[in-house]
C-alpha cells in the first residue's frame, strides 16, 4: 500500500556498518576488531573476529581463526562458538537465541589476549506496517521508491532503534540509528535513508531494539566516517587491542512489494 505521509523530522544518524568501517588508527596501529551480534533467532548469531594491520602494510585485514569465541547470559546458559570451515574468522552457535531481558557477555581469547564485552537485548518492538513513496534520482531520471517503516514506540521507557534495509537477502546502505525522545509512546513512521528500490523489487526490512552502549558506537562511527569527530568510536568491548561492538538485539522483520 503505498502511502504519503508527513515524516516526524528528526536528527537521525545513518551509517554503512557490517561493511567496511574506517578507524583512526596510527601507522603502528595492530588492533583486532571484533563484530558480534545475538538475536532472538535461532542460528541468527555471530561473532567475527578479524585484525588490522598497521597502514605500512596497506591496512590489510586478516581474519582471524582459531580464536575461542564464547557467549553468556545472565540466566546460566552458556554458548561455545565454533568457526565456519568455509568462512574463517567467523564464530557461530545454531542452539544460541536470544531472549529479551537478559543480559549476554562475549568472551574472545585470541593471540594471548581476552576480550570481552557484555549487552542487554531489550524487548522486541513489532512492525506495524511498510509503506514507500517516489524518491527524485536527479542522475538518471528514474523513479526510485523510499521505504518507512511503522512502529509504536512503548511509553515512558527509554528505547534505542538500529534499521537494516535488504533487496532480497542483499543488505542495502540503508541504516538508521535513533533515540525515541522525539516520540516517546507514539506511533510513528521513519524513513530508512539511502535505501531504494525499483518496481517489482521485494524489500525486506528489520527494526532492532539495542541498548544504549551500541547506540552510542553506531552514533560515532557515523560521526567518525562523516570527518566530524577525531578518533575511534566509544567501544562496550574490554581489551587492550581491541575495537569493534557486541549487542544483543531483538529483531521485527516485514517486506513488501514495490508496485508502480
């Protein structure tokens, strides 16, 4: 259904993540990075652990295998990570889901270093709908089509949003990233920027409720990547040597068609 709506303006952060993200990082620089994320799916999880390498070898990222990659809850339950044989670097457990309310904690031993960082999954926030508009595209004419996404944010609890946008399973440069101070326990409908699709073209996309601490990485590393602030962004991993985020995020996910 396609709709035209006014859009709530608000500060809203995007940035491309789960790609390639550029640190601050001096030329002896040597750091491993470390991305992982729990959801409330069975086999949706992962860790994967890489390392930079100092600039004057062209800042080339080595993934790293052999690592010992575990995972906890403040319920007990706990988790070992096995690499995948055909993707190195890349940790996973197919009996791990994640349950809202409890807190997790990474434990990564890799190279004589422990790393470790911990993150609470908040409740899920269900979509309520999908709906798209025309989108201009001043280079070649085309009519292109903007996704918002609907939700009712929960009254008088603090709730921090993280979006993923997908043409069919290929994950587009869409992310947004928000607070809900603006709309506190409203219904709303937020645009998913630097997403767009065509005709005939199958959306798929997926709300996140994080917690703050990875809110506040995905606000820096925009801000970073955009020249506005020095530095690497605010990290919730403890390690010497160590950058990157782990989160624990409940996950709504909706598609819809794009008709012309």
């Amino acid at each position: 259904m396609k709709k035209t709506i006014a859009i709530l303006v608000l500060s809203i952060l995007f940035v491309s993540c789960e790609k390639e993200i550029d640190l601050d990082l001096k030329e002896s620089d040597e750091l491993f990075v470390v991305e992982g994320i729990v959801h409330d799916n069975l086999g949706d999880n992962f860790v994967l652990v890489s390392k930079t390498r100092a600039y004057n070898n062209n800042g080339a990222i080595e993934h790293v295998s052999d690592a010992v990659v575990r995972i906890t809850d403040d319920a007990g339950g706990s988790f070992d990570l096995t690499e995948v044989d055909t993707i190195p670097g890349y940790y996973t457990n197919s009996n791990l889901m994640g349950i809202a309310g409890r807190t997790y904690s990474l434990n990564v031993k890799v190279s004589g270093e422990t790393i470790t960082a911990s993150s609470k999954m908040n409740p899920r926030i269900e979509i309520d709908s999908l709906s798209y508009e025309e989108q201009p595209n001043f280079e070649d004419g085309e009519t292109e089509y903007g996704i918002i996404c609907h939700f009712t944010d929960p009254i008088n609890v603090e709730n921090y949003y993280r979006m993923k946008a997908f043409l069919d399973d290929e994950q587009l440069d869409g992310y947004v990233y928000w607070g809900d101070d603006a709309f506190d326990g409203k219904a709303t409908g937020l645009p998913v920027f630097e997403a767009f699709y065509n005709v005939d073209d199958t959306a798929r996309i997926q709300l996140l409720s994080v917690d703050e601490p990875n809110f506040r990485y995905f606000v820096g590393v925009s801000l970073s990547q955009g020249g506005e602030v020095p530095g690497n962004p605010e990290s919730n991993l403890s390690g010497e040597n160590a950058v990157g985020y782990f989160g624990a995020y409940a996950k709504s996910e909706e598609i819809i068609i794009i008709e012309e």
